[in-house]
C-alpha cells in the first residue's frame, strides 16, 4: 500500500529548543577532561547520556527543517536539501578541526604544554595519512565523532522518506535491520586509518535514536498519552533500577554492583553500538519529563529556561563553540588548579561563552544591516536629481 506525501509540516515544538540547549551545556562539561561537574551529569544516574538527547533531537529537528522540503516540493529537492546540508556540516567538521589545531599549537606557545601532541598525535607523525583521514572522516580525533556521525545518519533521511512512499511500515523494518547489522556484524566505518578501529558511535546503531525523533515530529510514529498511570509507573522503575548499576558512588564501593553491569552492559562496544538499554532508559526518561512538564510549557521560556531556548535555537554554532571552549577550559583547569572555585568559575566562564555565542549568531541571521537599509535609503537616492532641482528652479522665478 502506497501512501502519498502530506503536504502538512509538521509544527515546531518549543521544548525541542530548551532540551537542545541543556545538551550543549552537558556537552561542554562532558568534554572537559577533570571536571568535578562531570561526576553530576544525568548520564552518571542512567544509561543514556547526554549524546542520545542530542542525536533525538537532532532527529526531531531534521523532521521539522527537512521534512517539509519532501512534502511540499518532492522527493528529489527535498534530498537536494539535505545534501546542502550534509554538505555545511562537513565543512563545519573541517573547519573546527583546524580551529582545534590551531588552539592547541597556541596554547602549547604560550604556556609551554603539549596540546598539539596528546590531541593530533597522528597529524605530526604521519601528517600524510593524517590529513587524508581527516578530509575523508576515516580519523575521527578524541571528541571529534559527533558531527560525522550526524552527517552519515542525515544521508539516510532520502532513503527513508522513499521507503515511506512505497509503504509506512519500510522506514521502521530500515531502521531495525540497520540496528541489528550494528549488533550481530562487524559493520563499522573506519575511524582509525591506523589500526581499523570502527567510528566511536557508530552511525548503524545510533540512526536508531535519530529516527525514534524524526519519526515523532513526522507523526509516523504515535506518542504514548503523557502521565499515564502504568507508563509512568514502568518508566519511574527503569530509571530507579539503573541508578545503582550506574551511579559511581555506588560502583566505587560496591565491587558486585559494577561486575553486574560489566555482565549487563559489555564496556567495549555499550555506547558504541547503541546498547537496547541506553535506548530503553532515554525513552523512559524522556516520557517522564515530559509528562512531568506537560502543563509547566509555558515556564519553560523564563529565566535560564529563556536562555536554554535561545542557545537550542542556535545549537550547531552553540555545539562548535562548546567544543572549543571545553578545550580552553581544559588549559584553564590545569593551569589554574582544580580547586572546586577555579572549576566553577570556568564553567559558568565557559555557559556565558556558549550564550554569547547563541546572541552573537542570532544578530548576525537577523541581518540588521538590511534592515537599516530598509529605513534609511542611501544618500543618492535621497538627493534630489539635477531635472527635479531645475524644475523647482523654474517655478520659483
């Protein structure tokens, strides 16, 4: 059974914002390395962390800015757009790599570190081999994993919305084989020219939560009622039970606690393919907020919550400014010394960089300049013409 293209596109959801700008808060301190807050991150407490509420919404958001391109202009310039955009996120990877690289040699200069040689190695070894892996995303630095693998998962939104078109039920059989090859084959994409070793996340399995989102915000995939009695009573015991097999305060003194999860949860390849569990726990947390914010909406856009708003709106500037400043906060911290003060400072230092970032960005979309035009017309234009002047010329004398 074939089923047309709605032509309807679906509506922006507002808490989609909020969440998208708590995941880049959470990634700044996931990504500076002895951070104190970092033992206090939702991903210490579950399974899921904050890289799964990223690819969701990323998921989620793709529906929203690309789907309509599919629905109301067709298959081939809605794939069109998406190539655009594949092609704006490779050249963000490139360009932060060597903003990175750039950082780290000047940071060396300065302060007489070894950045440049413990973050790109492999660049100063084997520059060669180095430069072509990171021109074709085979090396993948510490860190670095994020935007490749969106960009590889975005390139399968054109397959995805052809299958719909053949039958409803094809994107969700594509989406489980793909989950399934992750687990049961050795199906990897090379993120290590050097030794072979697959991407970190690799793209197979984390498709999965990407398209739980898309699907959603397309509405081909129904949402359960939110506060359901028996939902939320299943959801609430998920994330209980997985407390203590996550929880390093209870890991550390309970050897028999971290031997079941190691059991559980096989460390080599959880997050890298996308263990069911990780999925289970972000869904379960995911219905209970929600539910929980269901009728609070309307406060999410006040106070930090307004700001949280403004940051998602912007989130790929606001992800590749997180990414930089988690470095300098990296030189900062051991410069400086981790006393508790000197990690707050810099990360509250490092909040107010990443919302600048979302201000800075949203004045220079809203194109002021163009607007000033609009109100005051150039000078030429506003100067009489030399036929207006003498016509004035004649009717006074």
């Amino acid at each position: 059974m074939k089923e047309p293209f709605a032509t309807t596109k679906p509506a922006r959801d507002p808490r989609l914002d909020f969440f998208r700008g708590l995941t880049m808060l959470i990634i700044f301190i996931a990504h500076v390395p002895a951070n104190s807050w970092n033992a206090f991150i939702p991903a210490r407490f579950g399974f899921s962390s904050g890289a799964e509420l990223f690819v969701f919404c990323s998921g989620f958001a793709s529906a929203l800015a690309f789907g309509g391109s599919f629905l109301r202009r067709g298959w081939a310039l809605g794939a069109a757009r998406i190539l655009q955009r594949i092609w704006q996120i490779y050249w963000t990877q490139i360009s932060l790599i060597v903003a990175l690289v750039a950082l780290a040699a000047a940071i060396d200069r300065l302060l007489g570190r070894t950045d440049l040689t413990q973050q790109f190695g492999p660049l100063l070894a084997d520059p060669e081999r180095a430069l072509l892996g990171l021109a074709t995303l085979t090396w993948q630095p510490d860190y670095l994993d994020i935007l490749p693998m969106y960009l590889f998962i975005l390139a399968l939104v054109p397959a995805m919305m052809a299958l719909r078109a053949l039958h409803s039920t094809l994107p969700f059989a594509a989406v489980a084989a793909l989950y399934a090859l992750a687990w049961f084959t050795d199906i990897h994409l090379t993120g290590n020219p050097w030794n072979g070793a697959g991407w970190f996340l690799n793209p197979f399995a984390w498709q999965a939560i990407f398209f739980i989102g898309f699907f959603i915000a397309m509405k081909w995939l129904p949402v359960p009622r939110l506060g359901d009695r028996t939902l939320m009573l299943a959801s609430a015991v998920i994330l209980i039970a997985s407390v203590p097999l996550c929880f390093w305060g209870i890991l550390e003194h309970w050897p028999a606690m971290q031997e079941l999860r190691d059991s559980i949860l096989p460390g080599a390849t959880e997050k890298t393919n996308l263990h069911p569990l990780r999925i289970l726990h972000f869904l379960a947390l995911a219905y209970v907020t929600l539910s929980l914010l269901d009728r609070r909406q309307t406060r999410l856009d006040g106070g930090a919550g307004h700001a949280l708003i403004l940051i998602g709106r912007q989130s790929l500037a606001c992800f590749v400014m997180s990414i930089v400043l988690a470095r300098l906060a990296a030189a900062a911290s051991d410069a400086a010394g981790q006393d508790q003060v000197i990690v707050a400072l810099i990360n509250i230092a490092g909040f107010v960089g990443i919302f600048a970032t979302t201000i800075a960005v949203g004045w220079f979309k809203g194109k002021p300049w163009a607007a000033a035009a609009r109100e005051k017309p150039d000078d030429r234009d506003a100067r009489p013409s030399r036929l207006a002047v003498h016509t004035r010329w004649r009717e006074a004398s």
